[in-house]
C-alpha cells in the first residue's frame, strides 16, 4: 500500500520535473561513462602489459652435438622454467622468411642454412626479471650442447619500471575519477532533492514516516541509476567500436560492462538519495 | 492537554527565544498566541509538534512527555496535531483535492477512506465545487482553507495555526478566523498565534501575550 503511493509519487515527481529529472539523468549517464571509459582503458592497460610479460623468455641456441630430448628434459628440470619449446635450425629459417617477406632473397647468399637449432624457454611469472633470466640463462649455460643464450636483461627491468610507473597512473587517476563521480552524484541528487523541499516538509508535518519519505527518492534513484547505467553502457560500446577501427582488438566483456554501469548507477542512486533524504530528515 | 513547565529555548549564547514559560491549556480551549514579530510564537507552536526541543524546562502534549518521545515515535504523535501556516505551504502542482489527500495517503489510509474524509471535509469547508483547481487558481482566503482541511483531515485533538491571516485581507481574514472558532467548537483544541491585538479583542477568548520571549498576560 504505502510502497504503491510511494512508487507513484516517484512517477510523479519525475514527469512534473521532467527537466530536472534529464538533467541529474544525463549527470549521472555522463559520470558513470566516464567510469566505464576509463575502467575499459585500465582492463586494456592490464591486458597487455599481461601480454608483453609473457613475451619474455630466454632463447638458448644448441650446438651440433647437443641431444636435443635430454636437453630439453634438463632444461625443463630447472627451477622457474614454465615451458621449453624447441625450434629446428629448419623451421627457425622458415620463420625469418616470413619476417622479411619481400627481402627473402638475402638468404640466397648462403649456401646452407645458417641458423642453429634453439630452445625457447618460458618462464614462470616470479622469474620474469633481470635477476630471474640471469639466474635461469646461467643454469642453462652449463649444460652440455648449449652454444650460447640470449635474454633481454637490464631491458625487462626497465620496462617493468615503466609499466609501474603507468599502473600507479592509471589507478591514480581512477580513484579521482570515482570520487568525482561520487561527488558528482550525490551534489545532484541533493538537487532534486532540495527542489521538492516543500513536499518532504508537508510529509513530516503530517505524520509521514522517514521510511515512507524516502520510498519516491529511492525509486527515482533506482530508475535514474538504470537509465543512465543503459546510456552509460551503449556510450562505451559506441567509443569501443570507434577504438577497435583505430587500435585493433580490444579487451571488452560487454556482459561485465552492462551489468557494471547498472549495478554501478544504481547503487549510486540508492545510496546516494538515502544520504541526501537523511539529512534532509536530520 | 497542553502544558508548558518553565520552558526555555536558547538557540545561541545570547539569542533566547523564549524564556521560563509556563502555561495549561485545557481540552477544548480556542487560545490566541499573541505577540510582534520575532516574539517566540512560532518557536512555542514548533515545540508543541515537536519541530524544536525546549533548552529548559518540560513540555506534555496530550498526555505524552515530549522529552520521552522517541523519534520513530514523532510521525505518529504528529498525526494527532494539525497545523496551519501564514504560507500555506501547499503543493503548487497539485489539485486542492490531491493536496488534501495528500496528508491522507502518506499516512497509509486505504484509499476508501480517503475518499470518504475528502468528501466530509471538503463539503465542511465548502470547497467541493473547487476540487480540480490548483493553489495559484484560488484566492489567498481559499488557499488556507485548503491548508486547513489538509491539517483537518485527519481529526486532529489539536489544530496549531501560525498566523494564519497573516497574508489575508480583512474579510478572509475574518472568515478564516471563523472557520477555526467553528473547529474549536466541534471539539477540537485551537492555538491561533497572531500579532493582531484587534482581532483577538474582538474575538473574547483566552490570550497568551508574549513580549520579550515571556508571557507578559494570560487572560
């Protein structure tokens, strides 16, 4: 009963204010596609600093003598090795035809094929460091039928320290950009909120309960926080598409997305009008 | 019904809103509050519905010790007090009838109810003709009477107007002066708080005259 009055109330106060209604609308939508934006920016950041970790490896090239399966045993033996992958010096000279593509003739100076044999070892993800490859590269060296091995070195702590340094960014600015948003939010809602001033004083002066007072607010809450969760999601999936023609594929869980930016809304919208309501209650 | 025992409001260190007042209102009485400007009135109303907290002193309205109520408790004891303002305070989007019921439904009465008192109340303050109108479509005089019938509603022991004519002529003035003396004598208790020293004399009931945040004459 008093939920029904409470519901049409909310209808009400958003179709008599309609103007003020499509502004905290588009507030909010504005605010929580910010969020989303910058939430795909940082899963994506993530995503390939993830994948340039796993780039690295260390390559170690094998003499004539070498036996290739006992190697390959020994090396795999070693602690912080992932993955040992052998490339034939054959398949290792297919592979740089196809790097150089229209140059290939270049190999035709040689008369037989100039690339040794190697192994490419992956590592796990503790050793993927200067001191790790050193470490593992100098393991390897000591076994019998190992010519030499090549890692990157001092190179894989400087790009740690870059990716670092951009992590630290990228969540710096995202818990400015939450506290806007919330900031945000919660200044509008108190808006809406002041504006009908008058009715929340009547309410209390006839008897109405805090409970009962706070029923339109939250379910404005609730419908804005849908609404501009909606707008939110398709703002993005519209900047996504634009980025993918631009960058290529992106990591984008659309399901993930959608429910985010509503869950995200809404509960700002709840909280947020509980807040305001409350302290209008005092 | 109503009692005030040594009661003092003190908002700030200097600023006293009223001092060591002491008063009994009986059932049924109709009491003008009567004093200038900034005397106290409208903070005496307030701590009647328990809108303010005395600083000092004990308050009982309708046999309950305001100091004692709980605040989930206050929605409920408000249901029992009907007030009135020198503003109306009525919804502008809104038809009289919705405004009326208003106070109704926000109170979880079943909608048949809140037909049934529509209809009395309204026919009481001779309104119906006026239902679909809207606040800024009536007169200033029909504008309180619509702010009383919404404190009215819900049959109220007492009715607390806050200079009520005070945005009126003198004709609406005078019948909305009426209209609470015909509440008062259907039962209900009225406080009427005015800064009109004529009206109140010519009206021959009980007055509370404050000055200087105390009550000078109560006669």
């Amino acid at each position: 009963m008093s939920l029904r009055i409470g519901i049409r109330e909310g209808v009400r106060t958003i179709t008599r204010n309609g103007s003020l209604f499509f502004l905290s609308l588009l507030v909010a939508a504005i605010s929580l596609f910010l969020l989303s934006l910058f939430s795909l920016v940082t899963f994506n950041l993530y995503k390939a600093i993830e994948v340039l970790d796993e780039k690295i490896e260390i390559i170690a090239f094998l003499n004539q003598r070498a036996n290739v399966d006992a190697l390959k045993e020994n090396i795999a033996k070693i602690r912080g090795v992932d993955e040992v992958i052998y490339v034939s010096s054959e398949q290792a000279l297919a592979d740089l035809r196809d790097e150089l593509q229209d140059t290939e003739e270049i190999l035709n100076v040689f008369e037989e094929n100039p690339l040794p044999a190697s192994f490419r070892v992956k590592l796990e993800k503790d050793f993927r460091n200067a001191t790790g490859l050193q470490e593992i590269s100098g393991k390897i060296m000591l076994l019998a039928g190992i010519d030499e091995t090549l890692y990157g070195g001092e190179l894989v702590d400087q790009l740690k320290k870059v990716t670092g340094i951009i992590v630290m960014f990228d969540l710096g600015l995202l818990a400015i950009i939450i506290f806007s948003v919330i900031f945000v939010i919660f200044q509008t809602i108190k808006l809406t909120i002041f504006a009908r001033s008058t009715e929340i004083e009547i309410m209390k002066l006839v008897g109405a309960s805090n409970g009962f007072i706070a029923i339109p607010f939250t379910f404005e809450g609730i419908v804005q926080g849908l609404l501009g969760g909606i707008i939110a999601f398709m703002l993005t999936l519209i900047t996504y598409r634009v980025a993918t023609y631009f960058f290529g594929s992106l990591f984008f869980p659309h399901w993930w997305f959608l429910l985010g930016t509503i869950a995200g809304g809404m509960i700002f919208g709840i909280v947020g009008s509980g807040i305001a309501v409350r302290r209008f209650l005092k | 019904m109503i009692i005030f025992d040594n009661v003092s409001k003190i908002y700030q260190k200097d600023w006293v809103a009223l001092q060591d007042v002491t008063f009994h209102i009986e059932k049924g009485e109709f009491v003008f509050i009567c004093g200038a400007t900034g005397a106290g009135k409208t903070t005496l109303l307030k701590m009647i519905y328990k809108d303010s907290e005395p600083s000092r002193g004990a308050i009982r309205v309708l046999n309950q010790d305001l100091k004692a109520l709980k605040k989930k408790e206050i929605p409920k004891f408000r249901r029992k007090i009907g007030v009135v303002f020198q503003d109306f305070k009525l919804l502008q989007d809104r038809t009289l009838e919705e405004n009326v019921a208003f106070a109704l439904e926000v109170t979880d009465t079943p909608p048949r109810e809140v037909r049934k008192k529509l209809m009395e109340i309204l026919t009481y303050l001779r309104l119906s003709h006026k239902k679909y109108a809207y606040p800024y479509q009536l007169s200033g005089g029909e504008q309180q009477k619509v702010a009383i019938a919404r404190a009215l509603v819900r049959d109220p022991y007492i009715l607390l107007a806050d200079e009520p004519t005070g945005n009126l002529d003198a004709k609406s003035s005078e019948d909305i002066t009426n209209v609470l003396l015909d509440i008062n004598y259907k039962g209900t208790t009225v406080l009427m708080a005015t800064h009109s020293i004529s009206l109140v004399k010519k009206m021959r009931k009980r007055m509370l005259r404050i000055e200087d945040c105390r009550i000078i004459q109560d006669k």
